[in-house]
C-alpha cells in the first residue's frame, strides 16, 4: 500500500491507546487484553516504520532499528514480560508518530479532515520558553513506578539509577516538560 492510498491516520486515537496502555494500573492487566494491545501496537507501527524510513534523515533510522529489535525479541513467555513488551511497544509507536509528524513536509503520511486533524502546516510561529519551570519524571519500564515530579532532568535521572539500585530493572524513560507560548511572527520569518 502507497501513503498516497493509505487509511488516514488518526493520531488522536493512536495517542490515546498508548496513554491506555501505558495509564498505571495496580496490577498486571488480563492477557487476552495484552494480547490485544500488542496486535494493536504492531499495526500502528507496521503502518509508521515505513513512512519513517522513507522521509527520515539517517540519525533518525536508529529508532526503526530500535522498534524492529523490540519486535525481535517478543513478548516473553508470561504475563509480565509481555505487559512490559506491550509498553515498550507503546513507547515505541508514541515515537514513531512523533518522528513522522516532526518530518513535517518531507513526510508524505496522509491525514485527516478534521478540525482536530494533525500534519504539518508551514507557518510563521515563534515559539519563547515560558517562565514556568521544568518538570521531570523518570518511569520504570520494568514495574511501571514513577518518580514524583522532579524539578530538573538530572533529578529524575537519579532517581532512575536509585531505583536501578533498588530493583536491578534496566530499562527506564526518562521525560521533561517545558511550557512555551506560541506567538505569529509578523515579519513572516520563522525566528
């Protein structure tokens, strides 16, 4: 299938049930439920993988390998291994879709009609870090634990290597959140 031809893509819904899978849960979820989420995930990434090869610039095909090696080694054989394969998978799609709507122009993914639509729109914006501070949090890819909101990157990044001390769990996401403003440059230059 052509990306001209493809089904559009509703990145809304695929941004939900990754949030879904990856929403903290106080126990592991059934397995015809993982089982769902992981036929789920591999579609959305068979669908992602090849937009991303065919419009990224060569750093970028390391995270194809990355989701591809992922693919690889499985789900594991028990409900845990699996739950974690899913989220990982999860994680893997969220980046994928990322990467194809950071492509902007150069990717040729179709999209919605919507108003809630995604793509690309070339246009003239600035955009100012607000003076709100960074927030971070670390996450175990391992047992889901997460850190509290920590005030800078290095903070959640020793709270990770604490938790690696704790556990031995090797895996883990680490994610910072900036507040910025939008504004439309008047000159129509892209500052």
């Amino acid at each position: 299938m052509t990306h001209a031809n493809a089904p559009l893509l509703d990145q809304q819904a695929i941004t939900g049930f990754v949030a879904q899978v990856l929403a903290p849960r106080s126990g592991l979820p059934a397995a015809e439920t993982v089982e769902e989420w992981l036929q789920v995930l591999r579609g959305h990434i068979a669908y992602l993988v090849p937009v991303v090869e065919d419009s990224a610039p060569a750093g970028w095909l390391e995270a194809v390998q990355d989701v591809r090696a992922e693919l690889d080694a499985g789900p594991g054989h028990h409900l845990a291994a699996a739950t974690v394969h899913a989220q990982v998978l999860a994680r893997h799609t969220r980046q994928l879709l990322g990467l194809a709507g950071d492509m902007g122009e150069r990717c040729s993914l179709p999209v919605g009609t919507s108003e809630r639509r995604w793509g690309y729109q070339s246009t003239d914006w600035r955009l100012t870090a607000r003076p709100a501070p960074v927030r971070s949090t670390g996450e175990c890819s391992g047992c889901g634990q997460r850190s509290d909101t920590l005030a800078s990157p290095d903070a959640a990044q020793m709270w990770c290597r604490d938790h690696a001390g704790a556990t031995g769990h090797r895996v883990y996401e680490l994610t910072s959140v900036q507040m910025l403003t939008a504004v439309l440059d008047d000159d129509g230059g892209i500052r």
